[in-house]
C-alpha cells in the first residue's frame, strides 16, 4: 500500500490481538527506525524501553489508568528522555560525527562549544522539554513507520510516568518516561478498526500561501 493508503488503515488500537507477536525482522525494523529518527542537533536524548514481559507490563497497567493495550499489545514501547543533558553527551556525540565522518576537530569545536554554551543557558526543566519534543519526532516517525508496516500502534500520554521510572527503575539510567506506543496486531472484535477517520476538509487543515 502506499503511504496515504497506510495512514488511512492506521488508528489508535484499543484492542489487541494478545495471541499474535512481532517477529524479531519487525522489531529490528522499529529499532532502526527509532534510531534514524531526526533530533535537534542530531544529539538524540531519547531512549526507547522494548517492554515484551506480560507479567511486568501487568505491574504497570495500574498506571496506565488501567488501559490494557499495554498489556494486550505483542510489545510495548517507552520513549524516555535523559534526565539532564551534560557536556559528556555533547563531547560523546562530536567524536561519534568525527569518528564516522572524519571532521577535523578545527571545524567541530565551534559547534561543540556552542551547543554546550545553549545547554549551560537552560534549567534542568527547560532542557527536559527540548528532549520531550524530540521524543514526539520519535513518535510520530515510529506511527508512520508502523502503519506501512501493517503494525497497529497506541499513542498514549496517559500513565503515571513517576511510576513507570520506579517499576522501571529508569532513575539508574538518568532516565524519565514520557510516551508509550504498544505495537502488535488488533483484535478482529475491537470496533474501532471499522469506525470512518474523522478530520477536518484539507482546506480547513492546511493553508497555502
């Protein structure tokens, strides 16, 4: 299918098939393309938590007020931000660049230097929502490529995510949970899969100038 026809079959599953799994080939695929996701800077402060253990996706259900997509789903994915962003991350990303593309370090140290001077310019909740809106890139990138896929997906906002970092214990890793996308297959019997996408008329949503 193509990319509209994908959207088009895409919506926000509310009932999962728990019998059917993802095959390791569809997993890769959304390791990939979460890591080829574009970031600010390319400095990519987000992580992705691959959750497939039923028992301890059932710990965190409670605080997901109680949606068992979370459960139901073949696997469930956390998007994370890091808890702060240091110069170690910075220095770490610029020798990934110089490694890879073989920058000479008299052309990256300006960058370098800049970009740290920008993260020492925010508080610690500033630089926290820089990373959060990279981690909707991730998101909105993962949806996509799970609906060409023919992968159904959840968005969800809704959880508790102080709970889910010490169920996680993503504290250990200067992590914080901030998105949850369960993948897998849907239900025949969920109803929403038959329901008509309702949006606005294409002049209402998108002005040309």
């Amino acid at each position: 299918m193509n990319i509209i026809e994908a959207l088009q079959w895409r919506y926000a599953t509310k009932k999962f098939d728990s019998e059917r799994t993802l095959s390791n080939e569809q997993l890769e695929l959304i390791k990939e393309a979460f890591n080829l996701t574009a970031t600010s800077f390319g400095l990519q402060t987000i992580k992705m938590l691959i959750i497939s253990d039923r028992k301890l996706r059932e710990q965190l259900v409670e605080f997901s007020y109680h949606q068992k997509q979370v459960v139901e789903a073949s696997h469930l994915l956390v998007i994370c931000i890091q808890n702060d962003i240091l110069d170690d991350d910075i220095d770490a990303h610029f020798n990934k660049v110089s490694e890879i593309r073989t920058t000479p370090e008299t052309i990256l140290e300006p960058y370098r230097n800049d970009l740290k001077a920008i993260m020492k310019g925010k508080t610690l909740t500033e630089k926290q929502e820089w990373s959060k809106r990279q981690a909707y890139i991730a998101l909105g990138n993962l949806m996509t490529v799970c609906a060409v896929e023919h992968i159904d997906s959840c968005p969800m906002e809704g959880f508790v995510s102080e709970k889910y970092d010490e169920i996680l214990n993503l504290q250990a890793l200067n992590l914080k949970s901030v998105l949850l996308l369960p993948v897998g297959f849907r239900a025949q019997d969920d109803m929403f899969s038959e329901l008509k996408k309702v949006r606005k008329d294409l002049g209402d949503a998108v002005l040309t100038l």
